[in-house]
C-alpha cells in the first residue's frame, strides 16, 4: 500500500489540485485519486510531483507492506 502526503505539500504551496495536475501532465481527477489512495502513481508520476513540491520521493509517498492476515501493515 502507498500512503502519501500530497494534500499536505500542496497546502503548503499554495496549489489546487487542478494547479498540481497541469504541472505533471495529468487529469485534476488523477491528483484527486493519488490522494485519496485510490490509484498508486507510476514512478515518473511521482518523480515529477515530488519534484514539483521540491522534495524527495519518500517526503511525499510511503510504501507499506501488510505484515500479518490481521491487517497491519509495517513501513519500509
């Protein structure tokens, strides 16, 4: 599972998510799904919005691992 903080960059940049979606190529619906945690991006995809927001990947999305058949998930 990918979690991500993009709302939160966003936010502190002042941008809209139609803003963030011109700037990487994609559909304002797209930004609103990565956020939502409903579409993981490419890697490109989020190269370029980690670049956008002037930071690394990792500052932006967190991959997590499920660990146990109860449901909790462990970070890498």
């Amino acid at each position: 599972m990918i979690r991500n903080r993009m709302k939160e960059h966003r936010a502190r940049l002042g941008l809209k998510q139609e803003d963030l979606a011109r700037m990487v190529g994609v559909r304002r619906e797209t930004i609103g799904n990565l956020e939502k945690g409903r579409y993981n991006p490419s890697l490109v995809l989020a190269w370029n919005i980690a670049a956008v927001f002037g930071v690394s990947i990792e500052e932006v999305f967190t991959v997590e691992a499920e660990t146990s058949e109860a449901g909790s998930y462990r970070s890498f």
